[in-house]
C-alpha cells in the first residue's frame, strides 16, 4: 500500500516538476506552482501507465533473485522525464529510456545508490523525532509536518537526479530540440 500511495504521489509530483525544472534550464523563467500542475496534469494519463508499467516490471525483476530487478530499476530511470517530456506510447517510452541508458548503467547506478545514500543520511535525523514526540504523549504539528515535508521534498531528488540524467544523454547524443513544447 504504502508503495503504491509513493507512486501516485511521484505521478502526480513528478510532471510539475519535471516542467517546472525543464523550463528554468531552458528559458531562465521559473513558472508558477499552478503552471506548473496544470501543465503536469495533462500528462498525468500516460506518466502513470509508464509508471504503473514500470513498477510493475521492476517489481517481476526483484522476485527473480533481485539482479534483475536492480538491472530493469536503472534501465527505467528515465521513464518519468522521457514519458513527460517526450511524445509517444508507453511501451515506446519503456524502449527510450531501457535503450538511452544502455552504456550509462553503472554510472546511472553508482548516482542511484549516492543519491539514495546521501537522502538517508540527511533525514536521518528527522525519522525518529515524529515516533519520539509520539511516545511522549506530546503532539507538537509544526515539527511532525516540518519533518514530512522535508521527507516529502528528499524523496522527490530521485526525479530531479532522472530528469539530470536524462538531460546529461540527451546532451551527449546532441540533441537540441525543445523540451517543454
């Protein structure tokens, strides 16, 4: 469950700011919050079909002994900028981002697992701090809230670390079409 509610919330997330991102290294103009979603929400349909589909693989690869799993993770870590930035089906996004990674993969995985390291040492401190006010019968909301949503934002980096990877192979392979149109 809780995997799936991190999903949906990535689905939704994930496009704005994606968009919101694209848009800042393109033009220099930061858009709106409600440009942004508004603009996300249109790609909404085919970012969760990528998704869903994604996870779902993922998911397979991890029930055979792991290795694959971890091999389709980094194999699919282009999906979310390919799938909102990119026109095309979502079979046809899996086959961009498993081909445009293809030579990049142990450099994708070494970023994956320093993002992942450097995300859990930075909210280390903040998980046991809900639990603690918790048991002390104390409810003190700014701090549980402050804590989630510092959570909330870390846990997007995975998308701003694709979306950097995603520009950094598009940049090798010399591409210099528009991103947002």
């Amino acid at each position: 469950g809780t995997i799936a509610l991190q999903t949906f919330c990535n689905v939704l997330i994930a496009p704005a700011l994606i968009y919101a991102l694209a848009k800042v290294l393109q033009t220099g103009d930061a858009p709106g919050v409600n440009e942004a979603f508004r603009w996300g929400l249109g790609k909404i349909g085919k970012v969760a079909a990528c998704a869903i589909i994604a996870w779902f693989l993922i998911a397979l690869g991890f029930v055979f002994l792991i290795i694959p799993g971890i091999f389709l993770l980094v194999a699919f870590e282009l999906v979310y900028p390919i799938s909102v930035l990119e026109d095309g089906s979502a079979t046809e996004i899996l086959d961009r981002s498993y081909n445009r990674t293809k030579g990049h993969r142990w450099k994708i995985l070494a970023a994956m697992l320093l993002m992942s390291i450097l995300v859990w040492i930075i909210s280390l401190p903040l998980r046991p701090l809900a639990p603690l006010l918790a048991r002390g019968s104390v409810v003190f909301v700014p701090i549980q809230v402050l804590a989630e949503l510092v959570t909330d934002i870390l846990s997007q980096s995975s998308t701003v670390l694709a979306l950097v990877i995603y520009l950094s192979i598009l940049r090798t392979l010399e591409s210099r079409q528009s991103l947002i149109e």
